[in-house]
C-alpha cells in the first residue's frame, strides 16, 4: 500500500514538474533549454543574451526583468563584472578627450551628464527592491531618492573631476522630478560632486513629454545658448538619442530598467 501511495505521489510531482517546465520552456531539472534554432543553452546563457541584447537596445520598453533572470541581473549588478563595464566606458571617454576633443576653452565647451546610474548608483533601491523583476514603485523609488544616500559611481565621478579639469562646462540633465531638486544637491555634494555648471530636472511641464524628447530640447536649448557639447554620458537610451545629439555618446550599462 505504501509503496502505491508513494508511486502516485511521485506521479503527480513529475506531472506537476512537467507542467511547469513547459510553462517556462525550462528544463529545471537540467536547467537546460533549447533556443528556436535547437541550439542547447543554460539559464546563464539566456540570461546574458537578454542583458546583452538590452544594452544593444535591440530589447525596448521593458517593464520588468525577466523572472527567470532577475537573479542573474541581481549578480551581475553587484559583480566585479558590471565595475569593469563601467570602467571600460568612461575609459572610452577618456580616449576621446584626449584625441577627438578640441576644445576652444572659451567657456562654451560641456558635456553632459544623467544622473541615476550613471553619476549616483541606485543598485542599493533595486537590492531591496527585487533587481528590476518587480513592477516600479514610482513612491517608493522617489522615497529612497529623498534620503540622498546613493553612492557615487566611482569611474563617473573620475570622468567628472577630468572634464572640470580641462575647464569643460558640466550640465547635469535628469528625468528626476523638480521636488527633489534639494535631496539631489544634497546627494551629489555628499557623493563627491561639486562645481556643475546647470542642473535640469523634470518640471511639471516636462512630465508630459518622452524623456527622450525631453533631454533632446534641453539640448536644443544648450546649442542655441552657444554651447558646443562633446559628449553625453548615460545608462538610458532616452539620454542619448533623439536630436538635436552631442558630438559623441556614451552608455554605462543598465539592465535594471528601461526608461522611454
Ligand atoms: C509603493 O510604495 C509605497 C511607499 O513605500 C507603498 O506605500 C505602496 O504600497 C507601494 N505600491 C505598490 C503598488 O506596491
């Protein structure tokens, strides 16, 4: 009787296994699945695939991250790994300064910079918040900012410090709300960032527009003021594209959200 019992059991747990494997293509037991084109892969394949095909922007619009890789993500934004991306853009900045860059130190020359992710890292708010796999929580995220305790990231605030060095005017240019104007000064100073030239934030005016098109007409506004900007930094796609655009742009990776 016993081992009947067990046998059904152990039925029912392999159907149910069964199911869910089909239900999220996986084979769990295995962790293995197939792509479309039958090629054999593991999770951490699938997973650097999706972060991958994220910052070539071949992947838009996501709301959240994958379940299946949030835990991936969750390592890869605390990695050594995601340093030395970041090390290696602003590394790429740097050539560009020191080869393409004529500047004309007439006081007209910037740059400009995002600020989530790219000069202040909100990775501790995704560390308590689910790494991007759980729907955003405008509140809660604006509540966090509000404390103005997000570390700088180091590479950025190096690029930063360089860029003041060669007299290249600073203009800091966020989808971050008007309100926390105060909490952002507070938090860049602490972090390390001093003697930006301008900080644009989102007014209630803006809050219509795209990011996109929002951070393109500051843009326009900066090039018909006179400034000549030869570079952009930052983690969003809606920080770089869009025109008028900047001599050049540069993308920090961010596989934690999207913002259109
Ligand atoms: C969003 O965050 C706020 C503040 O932490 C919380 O009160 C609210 O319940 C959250 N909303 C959702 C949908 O989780």
């Amino acid at each position: 009787m016993a081992t009947t019992n067990l046998f059904f059991s152990l039925t029912i747990i392999v159907l149910i296994l069964s199911l869910s494997v089909s239900a999220a293509d996986w084979n769990i037991l295995l962790n293995q699945r197939k792509t479309r084109y039958g090629l054999q892969i593991t999770l951490k394949n699938y997973c650097e695939s999706w972060r991958m095909n994220v910052e070539l922007h071949n992947i838009r619009d996501f709301d959240i991250v994958p379940e299946e890789c949030v835990e991936y993500i969750g390592k890869y934004m605390t990695s050594t790994q995601y340093k030395v991306d970041s090390e290696r853009t602003i590394d790429e900045c740097t050539v560009y300064l020191s080869t393409s860059c004529g500047f004309k130190k007439d006081g007209s020359d910037a740059w400009i910079f995002d600020i989530d992710d790219t000069l202040l890292s909100t990775v501790p708010y995704y560390k308590k918040n689910g790494f991007g796999g759980k729907k955003s929580n405008s509140t809660a995220l604006e509540e966090w900012m509000r404390q103005g305790k997000a570390p700088a990231l180091e590479p950025s605030l190096r690029l930063f410090n360089q860029l003041k060095g060669l007299g290249v005017k600073i203009i800091l240019v966020s989808s971050r709300k008007e309100c926390l104007r105060s909490a952002t000064v507070d938090n860049l100073v602490n972090a390390g960032y001093h003697g930006w030239t301008s900080l644009t934030l989102r007014g209630a005016d803006d809050e219509n527009k795209d990011v996109e098109k929002f951070k393109a007409d500051v843009r326009k506004q900066l090039i018909s003021g006179g400034y000549r900007i030869w570079g952009i930094l930052g983690d969003q796609w809606s920080s770089i594209e869009g025109l008028p655009s900047a001599k050049r742009t540069f993308k920090l990776p961010n596989p934690l959200y999207y913002v259109a």
